[in-house]
C-alpha cells in the first residue's frame, strides 16, 4: 500500500503453509511463487520457519533432515533455503530461518536480562510478539544486492498445519496477517488431493478437513495449491470452492512433472501472479511475467538425449536428499554441456574389502558402476563410515585417470590416500577417524571445539587465494586470483606434511590468506583431479554453474581443454 511519495511501503507476505501430510513440496511451491512474482518485476525476498527445538540444522542427521545448506555468513540452515537461493538467486542469512530454538532462546536471554519487567513470561504474547518482530525484521533486509527492503515476502511454514510444534507459529501469523491488513497478506495452502481406488476419483476430503484446522485457527488460505498425480478436474475445483471458501480461479494445481524448473511455469499458466497481485494490490508496480529465459531452460533440459555416468560415491546414499546441493550444481553443470547427469548413487562402504566378504552382490554391483562411470565425485561428510571405501575410489580415479572431484572431506580423502600409497605412510590419516594415528595428514582444527557440536566448524563464505595462476582451478575460475567459496569442517590438512604431499606430485594450488590452510589441490599429471576443502555446490545456480562441477563434466566428456582454450 503507497503511502505517498518517499514514503516507506509496507512490507507485502505471501505465507505458504502445508496440509494433510509433510514432504508434499511447500519448499518448491515457495521458491517458485517468488520466482513468478519476481518475474513480474517484484523484488522478493524469503524465510522459512522450522518448528522443530534445535537451534539450527547444524546438529541434524542428514539421513534424518536432508542436507545442511550452508549461507555466506555461516548460517547452517534447512535445504529449502537452497532452493530459495538457486530459484531466486538471491544471497540469503542464517536469520531467514526461524526456528523454535532461536525464538525461544531470544526470549529467554531477554527473561535472565529482565527486559520484561519481572512480568510472567509466555507464548502468548512473548513468544508470538518475538516471532512477530523476527519476521518484520528480517523481512526488510535485502538480499539480491540492491538497496532497500524488498517488495514482498514469501513465508513457508514448515511441517503440516495442526502439528503442536507449530501452534505458536501459527497464532503469531495469525497476528501479523490481522495487524498489517488483507492487502498485505497472502496465504497459500498446499494440500494433497489423493485419487483412490480403480474409479481414479479425486478425493477432497482430506483437503476440507486441513483448511478446516486453519480457519480454526484464524488464518483462512486466499489460495489452494493442489498436490495430486495428475491434472485435477474441473468439478474437483468447483467442490474444493464450495467447501473452501476459496473462488476456483484461486485453485491451483501442482500435479507431478518431469522437473522442478515446470513449477513456476505450471503456477504462471495457471494465473497464480495475478491471483496474488490481486489480494495484495500489486497493480502499480508489476508487470506481465516474464518467465522467457526459466522456459527455455526447462524446455532445454526436456530435449536432451545424451547423458554423463557421474559416480557419486558417499555414506548418505541413501537418502538423495542428504546430497541436494550436490546434485543440483551437477544438474547445472550437465545442462550447461547440453547433457543429462546420470548419478550412479555408490554407499562407500560396497568398495570395501570387508564388503567382498560379507554382501559380494553389492560389492560387485558398486565397482561395476564405479568401472563404468565417466567420472567420480567424493562429497562431505563426517564420521569414520565408509572412509575405506571412498579411499580406494579415490585411488582408482588417480591410477586410471579418471576425472575426480573431492569436496570437503572428499579432498582430504584424495591427501590420505595418496600418502600411504605414494608415501608409503601406512597408517596415515585423519585425526577424525584415528586420533593415534603416526601421520597425521589431516588434524583437528586449532580454533575448533572438541566439546560442542554446533556452530564450532569453519563455516560460511571465506576468501581462497590461487597461488598457481596456470592451473586447472585458476583457469576454470576465469584466471582469478582469489574465489570466495562457502565451508563447513572441522578437519584440515596438516601444514606439516604439505612439503611430503607436494614431492609426491600433489600440487596445493590454493590456501587462505595465512598461507597455512590448504583450501584446493590438484594432480598436475592427472587430467583433472581437483580436491577443495570448500563446497562449491552452496553457490552453484541454474544458468551459473560452479566452476569445478562444470569443469569435472566438461573433463568426463573430453570437453575441457577446448573450453580452456576459450577462456
């Protein structure tokens, strides 16, 4: 709403919530309405709310929660807040991700302070006025490298609508949707429409009784966003209406398609902008969508017909998204080389010899695949698991010059198992996974804390400098002297063994700018065999590939000295 020349705007929210059950897309759904809104000319900015008691992600089982994404200022966040970075391709902080734990713990450090007065302090109204003022907050802070706050904030709140966790969340939204004004709160509720039995009838039901809960509630969706297999029917929309209370043309449909990049395309063809400049009184600023560029790329990815063999070899195997990032930067990278990416998922611990013994099948299995890919990708991780396994993949890469990229613990990797097989240092290793091991080639962080867990690694965006400009990464990074990356360990390569590792043919062509911490290496005799102790993958978008993913495919398909050349 103008409230005259000058003046400040009021901050617009789009808040998306989620019904019937979790895991149905909300992050995808979020991300994709801020990229149709931002291609109507908005600037859009994002939060997500976790309700779940831990302070942040940092502390999380991947297998458990996905992966931990990781923001320039250190921020160990949900993934979805990736999805929002790569959708949006803005630069996002660790305070867009509200959780239960951080509110708590801000009240609380008020309450020891006595910033309330000796008051009795609870949910309702500290707790939610806490939420309340986060959210305002942060909402105004830009984050696409332009001056002021943004347009419009697009909220997801996670986990399902009636979950007890999420009850403060909920009452505080409630609030903030009643004291800023129906022009500027827009909420969007994703439900599942299931089709049962061999009728195929699309069933509303559950719908109906997940809207119910949030009108109970006080909040009463603008928009329905339908989740279902296929396309939903005409009378599906006209009985979610009836029982609703919201008009058909604010029925959206968010059936199954080939990949995400068709979300924002789907809610466009379907008029979610103008649905939701409708409600939020947009009409002076926006302009018709402009989603050019986002349909060529998702048609681009549909008419492809060759693919690349990438082993990635890993101890989250098997839950794809303990890797998202990872396989996003290597979707990226693939298309940018006009190819599909066929990830052969390898758990590390199939390699090992132990394996051969105990699961033969799978230890066949895991070394057919790793034999007959293109290329092979060792990402993060922490833990002794499957480090055998991960070692020889490394060592097979190396003999038979196969491209290889370690990432993180993937690099460290690379400098263990070069040291016991050029070296000859047997037991060399890291401090992780035998802290009485003679050659220590990888060690403990000398800053770090060896009795709390989280926020004690080297996180967030961090300076490496490029010592070699003749080499692969420099070359790849565009002859820059330096790259600004994002980290997260807590292990490092031992500066004392770097001389040994280098006579051994191992070249450490970046460190930070005390010359101590090795931050890139690679096997100058080797067509391309790059380790970093950073994860490129954090800052990899649609249409801007990270460097060293796109040089590891570009290396797989004989492409990367031409592509050298032309730098």
């Amino acid at each position: 709403m103008e409230r005259g020349a000058g003046a400040e705007r009021q901050m617009k929210y789009v808040l998306v919530t989620g019904g019937v059950v979790s895991g149905l897309g909300k992050g995808v759904t979020a991300s994709s309405i801020g990229v149709v809104l931002k291609s109507c000319g908005l600037r859009v900015t994002s939060i997500k709310i976790d309700p779940y008691l831990n302070t942040d992600a940092g502390t999380m089982s991947p297998f458990e929660h996905g992966e931990v994404f990781v923001l320039d200022d250190g921020g160990e966040v949900d993934l979805d807040l990736g999805n929002y970075e790569r959708f949006l391709d803005v630069t996002l902080t660790r305070d867009n991700n509200i959780t239960t734990g951080k509110i708590y713990q801000s009240v609380l450090e008020k309450e020891r302070k006595g910033d309330y007065l000796g008051k009795t302090v609870q949910v309702v109204p500290h707790i939610t006025d806490a939420i309340k003022n986060w959210i305002e907050s942060v909402a105004s802070i830009p984050v696409d490298g332009k001056d002021g706050p943004a347009d419009v904030c697009v909220i997801e709140l996670g986990g399902t609508v009636g979950d007890i966790e999420s009850m403060p969340f909920i009452e505080a939204l409630r609030q903030l949707s009643f004291s800023v004004g129906k022009e500027n709160f827009c909420l969007i509720h994703v439900s599942l429409v299931p089709v049962l039995g061999v009728v195929g009838e699309q069933k509303t039901k559950p719908t109906q009784h997940s809207v119910r809960e949030l009108r109970a509630l006080g909040l009463t969706p603008d928009l329905l966003a339908c989740r279902s297999s296929q396309p939903i029917q005409e009378n599906t929309k006209v009985k979610l209406s009836q029982f609703c209370h919201v008009p058909v043309a604010n029925i959206l449909n968010i059936h199954d398609v080939p990949n995400i990049w068709h979300i924002p395309l789907l809610l466009r063809n379907q008029n979610a902008h103008e649905a939701i400049i409708k409600q939020l009184n947009f009409y002076s600023m926006a302009t018709p969508p402009d989603l050019k560029s986002w349909t060529e790329m998702a048609e681009t990815y549909e008419n492809l017909n060759s693919s690349v063999k990438i082993a990635m070899v890993g101890k989250y195997t098997g839950l794809t998204d303990s890797y998202l990032s990872v396989v996003k930067a290597l979707l990226h990278s693939c298309v940018a080389c006009s190819l599909r990416p066929s990830v052969e998922w390898i758990a590390a611990s199939d390699l090992e010899d132990e394996s051969a013994r105990v699961t033969p099948e799978a230890y066949e299995m895991a070394w057919k695949a790793l034999k007959g890919s293109s290329c092979i990708l060792v990402p993060g991780g922490f833990g002794d698991r499957g480090v055998p396994g991960m070692i020889l993949a490394a060592k097979y890469a190396r003999e038979n010059k196969i491209p290889y990229l370690g990432i993180c613990l993937g690099m460290q990797i690379s400098v263990i198992e070069i040291s016991r097989s050029i070296l000859g240092l047997e037991r060399a290793n890291s401090e992780e996974f035998d802290p009485q091991t003679p050659h220590p080639v990888v060690m403990f962080m000398p800053e770090g804390s060896r009795t709390h867990m989280g926020s004690t690694m080297r996180l967030g965006s961090r300076r490496t400098f490029i010592k070699n400009p003749d080499c692969i990464t420099s070359k790849l990074y565009k002859g820059s002297a330096y790259v600004d990356e994002r980290h997260r360990h807590r292990y490092e390569v031992n500066p004392d063994y770097v001389g040994k590792l280098e006579s051994a043919g191992l070249e450490f062509v970046g460190s930070d700018e005390s010359g101590t911490r090795m931050e890139v290496v690679e096997l100058p005799s080797h067509p391309y065999y790059v380790g970093v102790q950073f994860h490129p993958e954090f800052k990899s978008r649609p249409g801007k590939p990270s460097a060293l993913f796109l040089g590891l495919i570009l290396a797989a398909t004989g492409q990367l000295q031409p592509h050298l050349n032309r730098l």
